[in-house]
C-alpha cells in the first residue's frame, strides 16, 4: 500500500492500517503516534530476524533523510569508532573503488552528505530531494557500512601509519602520518574541545564516556588494522543498528530495500559497554594544563567548571525540565549565572561545557567560565554556588519561563528546510541510550506536564535540591595555561615514535618503504568508477526556480514582499547601507552591531530587554553587510543587515523592540560594553583552531578585492586581533565614542530597504506597522561618497598558532557574478578538487581537507587545506594543480557533468520561507541572471575550463596565508 498525504490531519491518509503488530517486509510496527505540533507521524518497526529497529518520519517534505547508525562505545582513546567510520567509506563489495562515499558527492543531488562519530555511536545519514538519487544513496551507504572491504591500505591512509617524510626517498625520517591522526592533533589544539573532553573522562571514570571516541593522538598509534576489523564485525550488525527515513517517500519501499540487505545476517547479542558511572561520594577537583593563547591577555586564560551528574537518559521529562532549567540559569542577559559570572566580569564567556549535556547515558549539568584570573578560580566556584542556592530560595520569574515555552511555541511553527535531518540529529544520543525516540518528538505533552508541575509546586527548585546542591557527583575541573605544553605534546610525539622505530629491523623498515610506495600507487591508479550509480546533467532543471515577489514604497522606503505560507510567521529583513565608512570605523562595526543587543538602551536594562525578544520574537540579530556588485568586482555595498520572526499576533512588539534598540542603544554603558567586548574577544580566538582555514582563506583575499578587505576587518585575523586588543585596555572612552561616531551614520530611512516575508492576509497589518517603525529612524539625509578607488596588493602572510597542525589558504582575483568566465571558473575549481587537490592533499599530505572553490558573488579563486601537517608542500600542490589541468588531456563528459552535479546540489538545495527571494534583496542578483548563470553552468566544456585556468590562474599574482606552527 503506497503513503499518501492529507494536509492537515495525520501525514498518512491511511495510518490506521499501520497497526501495531502488523508485518510488513520482514518488519513489526511497534508503535505509531500522529505528533501534530510537528505535523507529522511516526511510526516505530522492529526487524524481525535481525532484531534491527527503524524510526520512520512521514512529513509532507520533499528534503528527504536516510540514516543508518550504530551503537559504537569505546573501550580506550585509540579511536577505533572515528578510524572505522573513516575507512568504511574506502570501497565495498559492491563499489569497489577507492572512496565511493567522495566520489558521490559529485554524482549526486544530495541536500546533505556526511558521517560523524559521536561520544557512543556512529551515524551515516544524507538527505535529496530525488527519488532516483535516494535510492543510489542508500545502496552505497547499506553496502559501505555491512559491507566495506577495510582494506589494510585505506586503515593505514585513514588512521595513522609509520611511512617515511617523503615516502620516495628512504633516507628521510620516518614520521607518524594519517588524516584521523591530523584530524585529531587539530582537534586537541582546539582549547574549546579539549576541556570538554577531559572533563568528560573525570566525569564518568569506569564508562565508555571516559575514553575519547574520535581517537586522542597519543593512544591513536596503539590501534592496528586488526582491531578495527574486529570492532566492525562486532558493532556494524543490523542486530546492533538503528534506522532512520524521514519525508514523503513511500516507506514500504526502504523497508522492502532494507530487509533484502539484512537477511544475509544471523542476529547477535552485541558487546555491552559501561555507560553507568559510579556515583562519587564527595566532590572531586582535578586541574590540568593546557595552551596559551598568544592572541589574549595571558592573566585571564583560566578555565573552571563545575558540573553535576543528573538524571537517566530514559526518563525524558526529567531532562526536559533540566534543559528548561540550564536555559533559566544560563541563557541572556537577564539569567542568574550570566550576571554573576560574565556581567561581573569574572570570566571572558561561559566554559565549553556549560548547560545541560544529554549525550550520555546518565546526562550532566555544568556551569563554567574561560578569560578568568587565576585569583578567582575560588570566587567563580562559590559564585555558582550561590546563585543555585539564591534561585532555589526565591524561585524563577515566571515571565522567563512564559519565554522559554513561546520559544518553543515559535520553534514547532519555524520550519527550516533542512527539518528531517535537524530532527534525526536531536533524537539520536536518547536513542542510543534506551528512550523511545518517539517520547522526544511530543513537545506539546512535555510543555503541558511542565505546566502542572509548576502549578502543583516548586518544580525548578525542587530539580536544583535534587541534583545540584545536594549531589556528591560534583567535579570542579580548571585548565590553567602552561608556556611547556606545546613542547610537552611534541616530546610526547617524538617518545612514541622513538618507540616504535628504534626497535625497527631493517627488514621492517623495508616494508615501511614498500608499504609507501604501494599506497602512493593506489592513491595515483586511475580507477574505473562506472560500477558507482550516478546522476545525469539532463537531471538538473533547466530552469532556476523562483519566487513570487512583491515591491512597494512604504514611507519612501523600498519594501520587498514574499507572500507565502509561513504558518502564521512573520519574517522580517531590514539593510541599511553605510557610505563612507572609514578603515578604523570598519574594524568596529562588528562591535557596533553586537552593541544593538547587548548593551541595552538609555531608559532600560538589557536583562529587561532581552526577556521581551524572547518572549515575543525568535530572536534579534543585527550584522554588518557586506555585497560585491554582481558586475563589478571592486564596487560594494557596505553597511549594517538586521533581521528577527514573530508569531503574527507579535508584530508590534517585534517593532517597537527593534525599533527602541537602534534608535536608543547606550554606548556610555561602560561596564556592559566591557563584557561584550571580552566575550568576543575569547569567542573570536577560540574559533580560530575550528575554523583555521575560513581565517586564512580571508586573509589571502584581504588584499585582492575591496570586499575581501572589508571582511578581513569585520571576521578575519585583523578583527581577533583587534578584538584582543580592547579586551586589554582599561579607559573604553574611546570605543564608546567610535560606537556613537558610526550610529550617527547607520540605519538611516534614505540608506534603508526592508524585505518582508508573511501570509497574504497579514500584508496590510505589517504595511501599518512597518509605516510606524520607519516613522522613528532618522529621516536626515545621508551625504553620497564617492567609493575610493582600489588597487589589488599580492602578499603573503604567517600567522604563528599553538596548534601543532596548520591551514593554509591561497587567493587570486577573478571576474563579477555576471561575466561569463564566472561559470567557468565555477567549475574549474570542482575539477580541481574532487580529481586532484583532494588526493594530494588530503589522502598524500595527510590534511584533514584541502580543495579549491570559486566565489561566483565575491570574484575570489581560493585554495585552502584544513588541520594540514605539511603546509609548504601544500603550497606547492596548489601552484602544480594549474599545470595539472592544462597538461592533462580534455576532461571527460562524465567528469564535467560530476562538476556540474557538485554545484548544482549545492545551488538548487531547499530554501525556508524566510530565505525565498533573499538573493535579490542581499545582492541584486535578479532571476533572469540567475538563469543566465545556470545556462552558463550546463553549458561549460573541457576547453572553457582550460582556457580559464590559463587565464585566471597560471603565472598570476596571487596571495598565500598560513595559520599554525612557526616550524
């Protein structure tokens, strides 16, 4: 029986004769459930040979999502779970080709493509909209993970190897390499992660918690190839596996599929790991050491928290109740903790672990800061201490409370497009620790049962006795900075690698070198891939999809409109252009933004503030603006974006809060903007061992493009530096003043435009009060500068990082949005990538990533490569990858149509209501020359990408960024 749908009432029009008990496929239903707040239904099946459980989502959505995952908890912090997850997606029975997972990136129209390795269990989940493409998919996912071919080869590639520095000559040293081993290094020089993580192994010692399941580099060189094939055969078993499809597609067709695949399989009971921690008797306190951070203020690096272990997994209105009360207690300037800890100025922000974690079996609360003085660490301990015991004496202000439940009021109505997978990704660590996935969807039953408990007595603080005031599971966990740890963590490296090659016979290194050149052969063999299923350019749309829009003046100013259904939101879009913004006025006008929500107004606080956004909006957020003239790269558009959504019976309070925040925003507020600015400071620095080659890549382009300059200043290494800087000085006089300087330029009524997105009905009342809110900006005219004129610069740039990996990023100007060399570009840079740059660079060099992408609005041709130990060589590569492409013979069509599949999933993937129409309103680019582009796209050849890549790239100035170690 095929699923049809029927808006309005269950997704399914027939689910009643999906009953529990019936048999279906080799399947039981266990359960099925109409959740209406989310308007869909779930059904709940159990594979009856195999023991395997499968959740299905109906939802009348056309993004749909296919996962399969399993139970994966480690045993030590070799990390097996994260090496198998890498390895898996090497070749199977059925594709055996060396990476069939990256290889279908490009022959596919997938929405979302991806695998993760989380603290207890391994998910392989993606999301198309293609009925044909779902099914290629979730024949390369089922056979990658039952049926991977685990090569010793690929473990050696994937995990860690001993191989010779240049594996070519073997005289050289011989080093440890692989991209998990990489990976991992830059993942332990994140100081975010890192005390996370090792708070996690003292908060559960004896559990699988304790263990790192991404793999810790030192204990990473412990695993071998023999132990990862043993912990898939044992963990990778329907018998262990769980099973997720969400959308419109019909369900009986994946069961069909699923149960073919499973029946090979005899069921297992499979390994059971500890995830029960034994309760401490008396609180525990541990200090490690951990980076300094070159870039902040080396008296206020100190991390503390303190956490507490709370409840079970399984009893999901306890946890929903905790996660309501961490939110309380931590979220906005009005919660306790925040005024305490960061208004006080105690510490810079809250620690990486604070709030309410549930991604373990036995779930934790913590309350921590970062940017603390080593003298505080006492008085932040006390302080969380006494704010628990101050709310649990005086209670919660139920206003925070109506807030909170409106949040999630306006979350059930807010549909992004890519709800499925969101979805999935809430429900899988419950999941995995025993709760029925379907208990977590009912919001509406938790939200009512809150409701009456709050009623019948004092339930937040009654949760604060139970588990934070009168728990003896209590840690209390600092990081203090060592100047030795970076040298500490490389003689650790060079001690294990003295271990392991100095008992090396000659024969052993001989096959070290063997072992070399066979995975440089493997990685150079130009394979026959055609056993992979594929898409075909003919099916990608020939036609752009567009919007049905609206443009009118609203008290001269130019309003566009989105009439749509939007489920009774409204979504709101304002961009102020600044002409003439100086260089040292740009540097703050991220500051000058954040400013808006966060320093409050002349008449009121913004703990008051802040409690009406949440009670009334999803949120207020103002940015700077940066557009390149889509036809002409060194023109610009620079200012000030703001946007925020309200349920439809909330439009004037979205107004007037907005309203009263640009017009009335105290720059004289001292004490706040002190606290704003240490915040982003320490957010800012701490970004940069995430996202290191997004730093590099802009500074590369800084130089190239008046955009690229602008957004060196406003996120780049320019602006944490800069930040860095005010977080350190005393009299902020100054700062205030060029806050103030560029408020009397911003947000004007003759630089303004606005973009609206709403029912039909609800036009006229948002005209109105649109009306009253321009009615209230400064109506002076705003003086025409002339844009100054700009000159390219070429240069290179190092910026020294305690990481020991490093990014590196390489830029060279390109053409506007309109010119017909963009397209080609466009796709040079996919060829580059998935033929070349991904295997020099990631599966020789060892880089985490690497490729080349073109910007089609900036005019920017970038290479990057992420968490990389040989950056020179990576240079290198970028500079040989030019002469690849014009020395090689013509690309293939199927090559050229990969290209073209990897940028259209990305160009044609679902949008939200509120994103429908935003390329116009942000950048002018209208729909005619987005068909025009797409026209361009399809029609790209083999000679077009040559002749660009001459042009463009070879012998072309250029300019080069690295981030990392100094070595």
């Amino acid at each position: 029986m095929a699923l049809t749908f029927d808006r309005g009432a269950s997704c399914f029009a027939k689910l009643e004769s999906w009953k529990p008990g019936k048999s279906i496929h080799g399947y039981t239903v266990l359960e099925t459930r109409h959740v209406k707040e989310l308007e869909l239904d779930a059904i709940r099946l159990k594979h009856e040979k195999t023991g395997a459980e499968h959740l299905h989502i109906a939802r009348d959505d056309s993004n749909n999502v296919f996962g399969v995952g399993f139970a994966t908890p480690p045993d030590n912090s070799a990390g097996v779970p994260h090496i198998l997850e890498h390895t898996t997606l090497c070749g199977s029975r059925s594709y055996p080709v060396r990476d069939p997972f990256f290889k279908m990136l490009n022959r596919s129209m997938a929405t979302f493509m991806n695998a993760y390795t989380a603290s207890d269990y391994t998910l392989y989940p993606f999301s198309t909209t293609n009925p044909v493409d779902y099914k290629n998919l979730r024949n390369v996912y089922m056979d990658a993970a039952f049926f991977p071919h685990l090569r010793e080869l690929d473990f050696k590639q994937e995990g860690w190897r001993l191989e010779h520095e240049n594996p070519n000559d073997k005289d050289s040293p011989i080093v440890f390499k692989g991209i998990v081993y990489n990976e991992m290094k830059g993942q332990m020089a994140d100081a975010g992660y890192l005390f996370w993580s090792k708070m996690q192994q003292y908060m559960f010692p004896g559990t699988t918690y304790a263990f790192n399941s991404g793999g810790d580099p030192a204990n990473i060189t412990d695993l071998t190839h023999e132990e990862l094939v043993h912990f898939h055969k044992t963990h990778y078993h329907p018998s262990n596996a769980k099973f997720y499809t969400y959308g419109n597609f019909p369900l009986e067709d994946s069961l069909e599929f699923i149960n073919t695949k499973l029946q090979e399989f005899s069921p297992i009971t499979p390994p059971l790991a500890e995830k029960i921690v034994k309760p401490f008797e008396s609180p525990l306190r541990v200090n490690l050491t951990c980076p300094v951070d070159p870039m902040a203020s080396p008296e206020k690096q100190i991390k503390l928290s303190v956490s507490f272990l709370t409840n079970k997994a399984t009893d999901t209105f306890e946890g929903f109740g905790l996660r309501i009360l961490s939110d309380l207690l931590t979220d906005g300037h009005a919660s306790p903790m925040y005024k305490a800890l960061i208004e006080s100025s105690l510490g810079s922000e809250y620690s990486a672990n604070t709030g309410y974690d549930s991604s373990t079996m036995v779930s934790s609360l913590s309350f921590g800061v970062q940017g603390m003085m080593m003298e505080d660490a006492q008085k932040v301990e006390e302080t969380i201490m006494q704010v628990l015991h101050k709310v649990k004496e005086e209670g919660v202000d139920p206003k925070r409370i109506e807030a909170i439940v409106h949040q999630m009021e306006l979350g059930q109505k807010h549909k992004t497009s890519f709800f499925g997978m969101s979805l999935m990704q809430g429900l899988s660590s419950g999941w995995f620790n025993g709760c029925n996935p379907v208990d977590l969807l009912e919001l509406n039953k938790n939200i009512d049962r809150l409701k009456s408990e709050i009623a019948s007595g004092p339930f937040f603080q009654n949760l604060i006795s139970k588990y934070l005031l009168n728990n003896p599971h209590k840690l209390v966990f600092s990081m203090t900075p060592s100047p030795d740890y970076g040298t500490e963590v490389a003689a650790n490296e060079t001690t294990r690698l003295m271990g392991k090659t100095s008992v090396l016979t000659k024969a052993d290194k001989e096959a070290i070198y063997q072992q070399g050149q066979a995975l440089l052969k493997n990685q150079e063999q130009v394979e026959d891939v055609s056993c992979l299923p594929t898409l075909k350019v003919d099916d990608i749309s020939k036609k752009t999809k567009t919007f049905s829009l609206e443009h009118s003046a609203v008290s001269s100013v130019p309003v566009q409109w989105r009439p749509t259904s939007t489920n009774g939101i409204t979504y709101f879009r304002g961009i102020s252009v600044i002409p003439g913004l100086t260089p040292e006025l740009k540097q703050y006008l991220p500051l000058f933004t954040d400013s808006l929500t966060s320093l409050g107004t002349h008449s009121r606080a913004m703990s008051e503030i802040d409690d009406e956004v949440r009670l009334y909006t999803g949120g207020i957020r103002v940015a700077p603006f940066l557009s390149t003239n889509h036809s002409a790269i060194d023109s610009t558009e620079e200012g000030v974006s703001f946007s925020s959504y309200c349920l439809d019976r909330n439009q004037d309070h979205m107004y007037d809060l907005l309203g009263s925040l640009i017009r009335e925003t105290n720059f004289d507020n001292i004490d706040k903007l002190r606290t704003l600015i240490q915040g982003n400071a320490s957010g800012l620095s701490n970004s940069v061992a995430e996202s290191g080659h997004a730093f590099a890549r802009t500074n590369a382009g800084s130089r190239l493009t008046p955009a690229g300059h602008a957004s060196e200043l406003y996120g780049g290494m320019t602006q944490v530096q800069f930040m860095n800087v005010l977080s350190q000085k005393e009299d902020l006089s100054e700062v205030s003043q060029r806050l103030k300087e560029i408020a009397e330029l911003a947000i004007k009524r003759s630089t303004l435009r606005l973009a609206l997105t709403c029912g039909e009905d609800q036009m006229s009342r948002n005209e109105k009060v649109v009306s009253q809110f321009i009615s209230r900006l400064d109506a002076r005219p705003v003086d025409s500068v002339a844009q100054p004129g700009f000159t390219p610069s070429y240069e290179n740039s190092f910026f020294e990082l305690p990481y020991g990996i490093n990014f590196t990023a390489k830029c060279l100007r390109g053409v506007p949005y309109t010119h017909e060399d963009g397209a080609k570009l466009q796709i040079l840079a996919s060829l580059m990538s998935n033929l070349y740059l991904h295997r020099e660079i990631r599966e020789k060099n060892g880089a985490y990533s690497g490729g080349a992408g073109y910007s089609s609005t900036g005019g920017l041709f970038s290479f990057y490569s992420y968490r990389d130990p040989s950056p020179k060589k990576t240079l290198a590569t970028y500079q040989d990858s030019v002469r690849w492409v014009l020395d090689r013979k013509d690309f293939t069509d199927q090559e050229l149509a990969e290209a073209k599949l990897s940028i259209f999933q990305r160009m044609d993937a679902p949008v939200s209501a509120a994103e429908e129409g935003m390329v116009v309103f942000t950048e002018g680019i209208t729909d005619e020359m987005r068909q025009t582009r797409r026209e361009q796209l399809l029609k790209v050849t083999s000679a077009d990408v040559k002749e660009v890549a001459s042009r463009y790239l070879l012998d072309q100035q250029s300019s080069q960024c690295i981030l990392g170690d100094k070595e």
